[in-house]
C-alpha cells in the first residue's frame, strides 16, 4: 500500500469534530510527515461575533432493542452519532427515540453526517431504509459523551522563505469519518507541504493552518488577521480534492489575485477539465478569510465542490469514493500552481532596440526537432518582448499558451545571457 493510502487508512476511523481529542490525533499523524505546531483557543474566549463553545469527546454510543440487541453501534460508524450530542444513558419508549433520529430520505441507503455544535442536545443518525427496524416499543439508549470546558485545537506549519511575503494553505480537520470532504484535504496540503520543505531557496513563505471549519479560521483570524492582510499574496483552501471530478475552482471575493492568475494559469494552459466559479459567501473557510474586513487573496481549488454530490455529509463519500490517482493529480495541480507564483515576477531588458541575434548569446537551439526549436525560439522571445517591467510571467504564458512553470528554463537562459534583468534590478 502506498504511503498516501497509509494515511487515509489511519485517518479514516477517528471521530473529529471541531475540538477534542479526535482533532489531536489527528494533528499527531500529520506531524509524522511535515512538522505540525499545535495551539488551543479555550473555551469562552471571544473571536468577533463568535465564541469558543465546549471540548467535546466521545468514547461510545449505541441504541439497543428490547432484546438487549445492538440495532446502532457508534464502533460501526461515527457517523450514527448526531456531532456534539450530549451525554445519555436511558430507556425510553419507540415514539420518544424517534425524536432524536436523524435521517436523509433522498439518501437512504446512508447515513447522514449531522452535527448541533451551538445548541445542546442529543441523536442518533441511521439510514432511512432502517427505520422499518426499529419495530419494539422500548430501547435504552447510550452515548457515552463529554462536553466541558477545554480547548479548540489548531495546527499550523511554515516555511521561511526569502522575502517577507507569504502564501496560505488552509484545511479542515473537523468531520469524522468522510474521505473527500474531510480527508482529502489534509492529505494533499501535508504532502504539499513535505515537498515544500525538500526545496531550497523558496521566494515567499508558506503557513499551512489546519482548522476546525468556520470557528477554527474565525479563531486563527481574530489572533492574527491583520497579520495575514500585510503580508499574504495569495492563498487556498483545500477541500474536496480526492475524487476523480474534473476540477471546480472558487475566485477569491477580488477575483483578479495572484491565486486566482496562477489557477487559472495552469487550469486553462493543461489538460484538465475544470470549472471556474465566483467567490460567494457560502462554503468553507474563504468566507471567513475574504470577509469584508479581511477581503484576503483566498480561493479554493476542488474537484467535486461540497454540497454538489450526493455523497456528500454521508456515509458514502468513503474511501472508495476517492483514489490514489486523483490525490496524486491534486498534489501535481497545486504544485504547478504553486511553482508559477513562485517564478511569476516583471522582467526589463537593456535591449530594447530590434530584437536580438538570439546565437551570438548562445540562445539559439542547434538540436532538436524542428517543432521543439520553434517552441524554444518563441518562449525566448516573447520573453525578452514583453520585458517591459509590466507584463508579469503568468501574462507571458498565457499569450504563449503554456503553464507559466514551464519557461523556467528559457527565463534563466535570457538571464544569465544578459539579455534580461533580474528582478531586483528592475
């Protein structure tokens, strides 16, 4: 088995939710591969309009027959826990327990994910197909549950690069057991994050926050917002990222950043399929990181969007549901992304008269194929063309067609042949 499939597999069973002991575990993992640095917001402490609810921890739940028959056992699936739902252990009559289930008619062979994070109570979650089960009069019902003052967790990782600006990755840590639409994001930012860390003199510096949704990012923005609108360039969230869809990707609230030219980029110059949308303030955590007081370059690249498939917050979006191949895609996708802001910058020349006799630089290809050399000459010179301290790389590519990481190489040619400034000599 491969080390990614490793992963979702020891991820997979752990009941997180937006605190508690699910979320430490599964920080600890992460930090087997990318170095992660926990921190904890106490509940009652005030974020904007928001405040820090109790830690909630769970040990086992289950609804038992008359026969003293196991009909839902939270060891099955976390899912069958209502989130948040406080502590009981009763007997109680068939019309009462009906109270406090929950089920998705037009899902009814899952189990639908729920949660009541900011109002007390309790539930059960099964698939509507068995509620023609429940045929006795009486059962006892358990959920072994904690809910108490604690901690909301975060982990947050980075890397230092060589100016003072930076770029954000973002992910949600809080959903219990749902592939794409809780673990797919993690997964593919630590392994951005572990290739990140392998690479050497690296422009902008990376943080990569790990966050209980919505409460999580209002909690990190209230410490340190004002932090992020000085330095931040351009930003993601990462979710939904694990299934074979073609890819779907939300504009920031601007719509015109760095994240969103450097998407747009690598989606409309490859062969991927895709879909481009604009910011609105519903979602994952770019609603908060573009909020008005914020308005942060953040956008999200996804494939099946949350809310769009009918797996969704159910028992079927499983491990089955995503692949190997699609994670490793995602990671390839976000690198080039990645790597097209880190070469994209403005480039002057001191040859501004007639363009240059590109063989007395040594930049004129004698090998290759006659296609390969014209794809060679025409990178070099719309290069040197556009070299006007105005068009910016990604500009370049997109008039040539091409991925902006791909004219790295005939960019550090025109440099070092002289034919091009650095960018601190503009």
């Amino acid at each position: 088995m491969s080390k990614i499939m490793n992963l979702l597999d020891r991820l997979f069973p752990i009941c997180r939710s937006i605190t508690g002991d699910g979320v430490r575990k599964t920080l600890d993992i992460l930090d087997e591969i990318a170095p992660i640095k926990q921190k904890e917001y106490p509940t009652g402490m005030g974020c904007f309009d928001w405040t820090i609810p109790k830690e909630w921890n769970i040990n086992d739940a289950y609804i038992k027959n008359s026969q003293g028959e196991k009909i839902v056992d939270f060891n099955e699936s976390n899912l069958h826990v209502l989130g948040y739902s406080t502590p009981v252990h009763k007997n109680l009559s068939k019309e009462e327990l009906m109270g406090h289930i929950y089920t998705n008619p037009e899902m009814p062979d899952a189990i639908p994910y729920l949660t009541s994070y900011y109002e007390e109570r309790w539930g059960f979650c099964v698939e509507h197909n068995r509620l023609e089960e429940f045929e006795d009069d009486q059962y006892e019902v358990s959920i072994d549950s904690t809910l108490e003052d604690g901690y909301l967790t975060i982990g947050e990782g980075y890397i230092e690069g060589t100016s003072d600006k930076e770029i954000l990755l973002s992910t949600y840590i809080c959903h219990p057991s749902m592939a794409n639409n809780e673990l797919s994001g993690p997964i593919v930012q630590t392994y951005l994050y572990k290739y990140l860390l392998e690479k050497e003199d690296l422009k902008y510096n990376y943080r990569f926050l790990y966050l209980p949704e919505t409460i999580g990012s209002i909690a990190y923005l209230s410490k340190n917002g004002e932090q992020l609108k000085e330095k931040l360039v351009a930003g993601y969230v990462i979710t939904c990222i694990g299934d074979d869809a073609p890819f779907t990707y939300k504009k920031s609230r601007r719509g015109d950043t760095l994240a969103d030219r450097a998407v747009l980029n690598v989606l409309e110059n490859s062969n991927r399929d895709y879909e481009v949308l604009d910011w609105f303030p519903t979602g994952s955590d770019e609603r908060q990181y573009c909020s008005l007081g914020f308005n942060l370059p953040v956008g999200s690249l996804m494939r099946s969007m949350y809310g769009t498939y009918d797996e969704y917050h159910t028992s079927l979006d499983n491990k089955d549901f995503i692949s190997e191949s699609a994670l490793k895609e995602s990671i390839k996708t976000y690198l080039d992304v990645i790597e097209t802001m880190e070469l994209n910058d403005t480039y002057t020349t001191d040859h501004k008269f007639c363009e240059p006799k590109l063989d007395k630089y040594g930049l004129y290809p004698t090998l290759g194929s006659q296609k390969e050399n014209e794809d060679r000459v025409k990178e070099i010179m719309h290069l040197w063309a556009y070299a006007d301290g105005e068009n910016d790389i990604i500009d370049i590519a997109n008039k040539l067609g091409v991925v902006a990481n791909e004219l790295d190489e005939a960019l550090d040619k025109l440099i070092n042949s002289g034919l091009l400034n650095p960018p601190s000599d503009k």
